[in-house]
C-alpha cells in the first residue's frame, strides 16, 4: 500500500512537471482545469447501480474532445483514472500552472426519488439547507484525508459554523464565474432540454481554494433512476460533455479572443494570490444608483470603457476612501445579488488601458477592462474593432 502510494505521487509529480512545461512553451494557450469529482476509495454519491465517480470521470474525459474544436485550449486533468486525489491538490493544479479556468463535474444525490436536473455552483455561503447539505457531502472527502484538521486550517465540513466563515479568497472572479455557469446551465436547456435548477452559491472547498474563475457542475441525480440512466449512458454522457465544452469556448470567446496587449493583461492577473475586493463595508444610498444609471444611459450610445476594479456581495457607498483613494468609481448589479464597481469611463481605448494601470498602481492588482454598448457588455475585441 505504501509502495503503491508513492509511485502515485511521484507519478503525479511527473505529469505537473511535463504540463508546466508545456505551459511554458506554449504560453497563448487557453489553459482549463478540468476536475473529475472523487475518485480511487471516495466513490461519491451512489444511487440505482450508478456510481458518481465514474460517471463524472467518463463524462470530463469527454469534454476535451470538443474543446479541440479551439485550437488555443489545453486541458489539464485532475485525475484521468480511478485514483482519490486530496481535496486540497486540485485547485493547487490549477493555481501551479496559473490556469484560466478550473471546472470541476460532479453529479448529485438527495434522499428523495423526485429531484432531477442540473445545477451550477459558484463559490458562496450557503443560501438555503438545501445548498448546505450539499456542502456538507462535497466537502465530506477531507475526512478521508490524513491530517485533514492541520491540511485545511479547522475547516470541519460537518460543522455549520466553519462553512459558513469559510469565505471567498479571490471574490473579484466571482462575476466571471457566474457568467460561466451561465453559460453552461442555458447550454444544458436549449440545446439538451434538460431541466436547470439554475446557478447557485455554496461553501466548498474546491472552489474557494481556485485562483481564477471556477464553477461545479452538478450534472443530476442519480437518485432519480431516470436521471441516472441518461448520465450513466454513452450518449448522454456525450451530449453533456459536448455541451459543457461549448459554454466554455464560448466564455472564451467574450473574455479571452482580444488584441495580444490585453491576453498579456489577463495572464498577468494570474498571479495575483490577493484580493483587490476586500473593501470598506457600508451601504450604497439610492440616489447613487439613481446617478449611476444616469450614466449608463447618458453612455449608452457609444462604445465606453471602463476598469473594473471589483466584485462583492456587499453595496459599498461610492466615496474615494473606500477605493484606495480612486474617484469616478460606478455600481452596477447582476440580480441584485452581485456588486461590480468599475472605475472610470472613456470611449478612448488608449486612455482606457492608461486608466487599468492607475488603477494597479492604486493595489487593484488584479483589475481589467470591461467594455460596453448600448448599455450591454461587450467583449474587449468587438470594442476596439
């Protein structure tokens, strides 16, 4: 067992080494983590005769056949066999060899026979029991672990208490993180007709550990035997990868396919391991949203940079001290839920990038153009053509 698990690591070892050399020789590439949940002795959920770590294995090793359809993408995997991966190692992948994306498929499971379809999960504090139960059994395979207690700092995923303080590192790509499972839980209901419970917040581990945009995906239930047989068939194991991978080609498309100056830009913030969101908390007056739409509208008929500076969960009144000193700071909102606030606003793309590094120079490390039409986000590429 011993010897065993030491080829293992070293083997793993092994692969990290040939994929950052890779990395290194073919910087341009649009490099996505794809994680297969549990694996080797943590079979996951078990429902029907179906059994998640395999379905979730079949399915992500899929997925790479349709990303090739983008030259430009490497996949890196987590596991590409029947191995148990410590929970803390797979976003340490992504986080080693700076990855634009980490996606992790899953697939659920409740007591009940009922419940059916997909869902998608960002990094959050629970919303709902529902959300917490399924936190709980995400998070269950540190127990699994040796030394888990000093591994994951306390973190006890039985324990409501250090879910809900476990909070968000890297809260500046959580917008670009629902704007993925967006993409994905919209590809699962147009082009599969399969029932979306939509996209949702929770504590887990894996995600909140990812330094770059993140999502879970919860392919469906397996406790629902239907549900279960199209997930544990060929053909549908298939359709859900190919689905999945055209969310994301297509998330690369909006945020990634611009000019060489800004692909530099957004490899750049890569490296960054602290937030820029961590700001003053208060309460945003609703004459401030009031004049922030003002804005928008009066912007609305050109195309109008702007830096985007960071996301949050909290309103955060629109005064230079809570932004490191930054004037002509602006809200918008995805929901009412999700907070952006963006710095500046030009038509001219030159000043624009002068503005982003202002911005940096200010401790928003991590910031980035954003750009809009007609009130619409639009992607850097479309702004400057």
């Amino acid at each position: 067992m011993k010897i065993s698990k030491e080829i293992n690591v070293k083997f793993l070892f092994i692969i990290l080494f040939f994929s950052l050399n890779i990395i290194s020789q073919s910087s341009r590439n649009f490099v996505i983590i794809l994680d297969a949940g549990h694996g080797g002795k943590d079979p996951g959920n078990a429902y029907n005769g179906f059994v998640e770590k395999d379905i979730a294995l079949k399915t992500t090793l899929k997925v790479e056949k349709y990303l090739q359809r983008d030259r430009d993408i490497q996949v890196i995997y987590t596991r590409k066999k029947d191995v148990f991966i410590e929970l803390r190692e797979r976003p340490k992948v992504a986080n080693n060899i700076d990855a634009n994306l980490f996606i992790s498929i899953h697939c659920n499971s409740v007591s009940n026979a009922t419940p059916y379809g997909t869902e998608t999960f960002v990094m959050g504090l629970a919303r709902s029991n529902t959300n917490f139960e399924i936190a709980k059994k995400e998070n269950s395979v540190i127990l699994l672990e040796k030394n888990y207690k000093k591994s994951y700092k306390g973190f006890d995923p039985n324990k409501p208490e250090t879910l809900i303080g476990l909070k968000i590192m890297q809260e500046e790509y959580l917008n670009r993180s629902i704007s993925l499972a967006s993409k994905i839980e919209k590809n699962f209901t147009s082009k599969l007709n399969r029932k979306s419970r939509g996209i949702k917040q929770m504590p887990l581990w894996v995600l909140d550990a990812a330094y770059m945009p993140s999502v879970l995906i919860e392919l469906g239930f397996l406790s629902n035997k239907g549900e279960g047989l199209y997930l544990n068939s060929e053909s549908g194991q298939e359709k859900m990868a190919e689905t999945i991978a055209g969310a994301i080609i297509s998330y690369k498309k909006q945020y990634f396919e611009i000019d060489s100056d800004e692909s530099v830009l957004e490899r750049s913030t890569k490296n960054q391991r602290k937030d820029s969101s961590i700001i003053l908390k208060n309460k945003t007056s609703e004459q401030t949203v009031s004049a922030q739409k003002k804005t928008v509208d009066k912007e609305s008929s050109e195309v109008v940079f702007k830096v985007q500076i960071a996301t949050s969960k909290k309103s955060i009144k629109l005064v230079p001290v809570n932004f490191k000193g930054l004037k002509n700071v602006s809200l918008s909102t995805e929901n009412g839920i999700f907070f952006k606030y963006n710095y500046s606003s030009t038509s001219e793309y030159t000043e624009a990038k002068q503005n982003l590094e202002i911005a940096k120079s200010k401790g928003f490390s991590s910031a980035y153009l954003v750009a809009f039409k007609n009130g619409e986000r639009i992607s850097i590429k479309e702004a400057v053509k």
